[in-house]
C-alpha cells in the first residue's frame, strides 16, 4: 500500500516538474526573439524593447549554453543588418510584423 503511494505521489511529482521544464516556446523561437530584440535595438523608436528584454529572460531558463550564445550571435548580426540603410525599410517591416509575437500581445509599435 505504502509503495503504490509512493509510486503515485512520484510520478506526480515527476508529471509536474515536467511541465514545468517544457516551455511553449522552441528554441527557434527564443533565436528569432533575439533577432527581434536587435532589430529594435538598431532601429530606434519602432518597439519598445522592454518587453522583449523581459520575453527574452523569461525563456532563457532552461535553455541550452549553445542556443544562449547562438541568440547573441543573432542579436549582434541583427543589429550589424539593421545598420544597412538598403535594408532599413524590410527590416523594419519585419520588426512590426513577425516580431510583435514576442511582445507578450501588446502593440509597442509607436506611430510612425
């Protein structure tokens, strides 16, 4: 009796620690959120940046040394394309578009 208590409470246990672990977020994801965060970085004034700041920290528990550095590799090559004046216009269609999902639904887009 006491075994399959145990037994229960354990895979319980094992159940919710699970699910906790799991993010809804893919590590793709956390990568085209940084991308975003430097995009917004180089493009001043598009989006607020505090909300991807707070995204990005909330996903980065968990998450692989590899993809943690590969998401800097994506902010900084975001923020050297955005310096590119020929770029400017598609970027930041990409920074009001696909981008607004990791703003937690708020629309941060200013007036432009």
């Amino acid at each position: 009796m006491k075994f399959a208590a145990i037994t229960l409470i354990a895979a319980s246990l094992a159940a919710g620690s699970a699910s906790a672990a799991s993010s809804n977020v893919t590590d793709v994801d956390f990568l085209k959120a940084n991308r975003c965060k430097g995009l917004a970085t180089s493009i001043s004034g598009v989006v607020d940046t505090a909300s991807l700041d707070s995204f990005i920290k909330s996903e980065r528990a968990g998450r692989h040394t590899y993809i943690v550095d590969r998401a800097g590799e994506e902010f900084n090559r975001a923020r050297k394309e955005a310096k590119s004046q020929d770029r400017k216009e598609r970027l930041t269609a990409e920074l009001t578009g696909p981008c607004q999902a990791y703003l937690g639904g708020s629309s941060s887009v200013a007036k432009q």
